[in-house]
C-alpha cells in the first residue's frame, strides 16, 4: 500500500489517512488524531520542525541503534479499530511491535518503510473503484462524497 493521502471527515472533521493498493484500485479510509495526521502530513511535505517530533525520535533512536523498520502492517479490525504492527530488525533478532495504525505510518514515512494491510482487512473495509484510477481530483472527489455519507461504524465488523 501506499498513502495516498490525508482528509477530512466532513462531518466530524476528524483526518483520515487514505492508503491506495500498489497494483489495483483499493483505498482503504483509516481515522486517525489530528497529531499524528499533522506528523504525517509534514513529513510528506517535507516540512522541518525546530525540534525532533517524537516519531522523529523514534526514527533517530532507531538509527542511532542501527535497527531497521522492515515494514508497517495494518493487521486487523476489531471493534471498529484498526491494529497494526511495526516490524524492527537488530541484528539477526527480528521484533513486532504492537502500534496505532497512525503511529505505525507516521514512522514509516520516516523510515522509507513499506506499508502493508492484510488480505481480510482490505476485503472488509476497503472501497474498490470500478475502473483503473489516474485522476488524483476524480479519486478525492468519490472520496469526499463517501466520506459525507459515512461513519467510523460503518466499518466495524458484522457479528
């Protein structure tokens, strides 16, 4: 997956990061704080800040102890909360690590790492589009229109 970008639910005005499938036409919405979209945004922009943020921190410990995030994983949705892992290698020790889907992608878009979602995740709360999308303005569009008729609800799991 890839980030497509960053919006706003029109109704509670909370930021969604938008992931886009590599190879197809899945979007998947997550709701995220206004912190960590902020985090993510300025990184994306390229922005600087006077001082680390605390995903910058991270990104700098990890260095600084030579770790390397392999790759982020949106592994679940439980209760209409999306789950995720961040993947650390030291050495020849691999280690998974629980995290906030958000927190996961702020870090990485620091670190360069993929980011991942498992298979029954996209298959229960991604939108498909109907034909091959290259028009960024035509996918925010559809995008906004689905964001004004839905909820966080609506992606939970049915019982």
């Amino acid at each position: 997956m890839v980030i497509y970008g960053v919006s706003f639910d029109m109704v509670g005005k909370q930021p969604i990061i938008l992931l886009k499938a590599v190879d197809g036409n899945e979007f998947l919405p997550i709701w995220i704080g206004h912190p960590e979209a902020a985090a993510i945004l300025m990184k994306l922009q390229g922005a600087d800040t006077p001082r680390p943020m605390t995903h910058d921190l991270i990104s700098g410990l990890l260095d600084d102890l030579e770790i390397e995030c392999t790759q982020i994983a949106v592994t679940e949705l439980r209760d209409n909360t999306f789950f995720a892992t961040i993947t650390l290698k030291a050495g020849e020790r691999e280690l998974e690590i629980d995290s906030r889907p958000s927190d996961a992608i702020a870090l990485a878009v620091r670190t360069e790492a993929p980011i991942f979602v498992a298979d029954d995740v996209i298959a229960e709360s991604a939108i498909e589009f109907e034909h091959e999308v290259e028009d960024t303005e035509e996918v925010v569009d559809k995008f906004r229109k689905f964001l004004d008729e839905v909820s966080p609800e609506d992606f939970g799991a049915e019982g």
